[in-house]
C-alpha cells in the first residue's frame, strides 16, 4: 500500500479508482466514479486497443523460471483492460485468451506473419484507436532491468511514449535511465494508423524482475502506471481539441 499512497499523491482520480478495485468497496468505487464522472472529462470517442503480445503456439520469451511470456502479457492486459473500462474508456482486445489470432498458414512462421497482419487488421479497422501493445522484455545478462517504451511513428505516439517512460520510471523504476524509442522494425508498430505504443515492462531475464512480474500486485501497479499515462494522453488531446 505504501505504493498506492506514494501514486496517490500525484493522480488522484485515477488513482482513487484504482483503489476502489484493489479493496472491493462498493462504496468507494460508486464515490469515484461519479467523482469521475463530475471532474475528469472521458474522450468516450476514444477506443483503447490492448494488445497482449504472442500468444498460443508463439509463447514469445521464456523466463529465467520457465515461464511464457505469452501468458504474462495476457494477465497484465486483462488487468489493464478492467481498469481502462472502469475509468470509463471503450476497449478492445486483439485475443483474451491463450490463443494466437492467425487465419491462415501451415507452419509456424506463416502463423506468425499471418497473426501479425491480424492484429494490425484489428486495429486499423477501429475508428477512433489508441493501441497499447503489451510485452516482456529479455537478455542474455540478467543484471538488466527496467520497463521500456516503444512508439509509432502515427501521430501522438512519442508524446504517449515520454509520459508512459516518465511514469513507469517515477513509480517503478527509480534511477532507470532508459528512455523511449521509436519501434523501428516492429511489425505492427510499422504498419498501425493511430497513435500507439508497445511497453516492454520488464526483463523476463532477470530474476528479481521476473518474480515480480508473475505477481498480481505488480502487475496491477504496471496497469495503474499505464492507464494514468493513457487517461493523461488522451484528456490532454481532447482539451487541444474541443478546448
């Protein structure tokens, strides 16, 4: 909790929300939504699209404990798809379950590719998108630590970026030096039409880091950081666009 309070000095709504899901109080969260709902203006055009990377037969990155990237991305982005939705932003996900979204292809390199254009596909197809692509990261060294951003080149997304990298930073990676960097070479990063990022949340590769990552609590304190960098993009765009 004491995370929670640090965070909260600074974001107070989203924040507050954010409580409201980790305590359970029908109180609390019927508080601030209509908190919500009174001070914080919701760009309700917007549609969020979570992309949790990999999955089903592609499990991206092992970790140094065997797990699956694959998974570790699913559970973030349910977590981070619940939150968006109860700070009141439409959503989509490109799979909610351990699947990969290929339509075509025989071995796994063509499943691959086909999954790829899959999800660019869902994305372009969404009037109004916003994508956050979910990923780990990974090393031959396992002293490498530190969640990473990756931006599109669209509109919007190195702005996105710099806040995200900026947060991630302030709340969870204190001293980190890395800063965000253009997806150069990405698939779908190269090939989306609105603004976009792809977060790198950790080094699978490294121990602590990794047991971390499997966890529910820091997992929801990544969705926070994330969600309050996306709430912040998007108020910020809608106040430039209608004043």
């Amino acid at each position: 909790m004491d995370f929670l309070r640090r965070f909260l000095r600074k974001y107070f709504l989203v924040y507050a929300l954010v409580i409201g899901l980790f305590i359970g109080s029908a109180t609390l969260m019927d508080r601030t939504v209509t908190a919500l709902a009174e001070a914080m203006p919701v760009p309700r055009s917007v549609t969020v699209v979570i992309d949790p990377g990999h999955g089903g037969e592609d499990g991206g990155a092992v970790s140094c404990t065997g797990a699956l990237e694959s998974q570790i991305n699913l559970e973030i982005s349910l977590r981070l798809n619940d939150l968006l939705q109860f700070l009141g932003y439409e959503t989509k996900m490109t799979r909610r379950t351990d699947v990969s979204v290929y339509t075509q292809g025989t071995t796994l390199s063509e499943k691959k590719i086909s999954d790829l254009k899959q999800r660019v596909s869902m994305v372009n197809e969404t009037p109004d998108a916003l994508l956050l692509s979910i990923h780990q990261n990974q090393f031959t060294d396992g002293k490498y630590s530190g969640a990473q951003v990756f931006y599109a080149s669209t509109a919007g997304s190195h702005a996105l970026a710099e806040q995200t990298q900026a947060q991630l930073i302030s709340a969870l990676n204190p001293g980190s030096s890395r800063t965000c960097k253009p997806a150069n070479g990405v698939y779908l990063m190269e090939h989306i039409a609105c603004t976009g990022i792809l977060v790198e949340c950790g080094f699978l590769s490294n121990p602590q880091e990794e047991a971390s990552l499997r966890t529910p609590e820091y997992q929801k304190k990544l969705c926070c950081v994330i969600a309050t960098a996306a709430a912040q993009y998007l108020e910020a765009e809608q106040m430039v666009r209608y004043g």
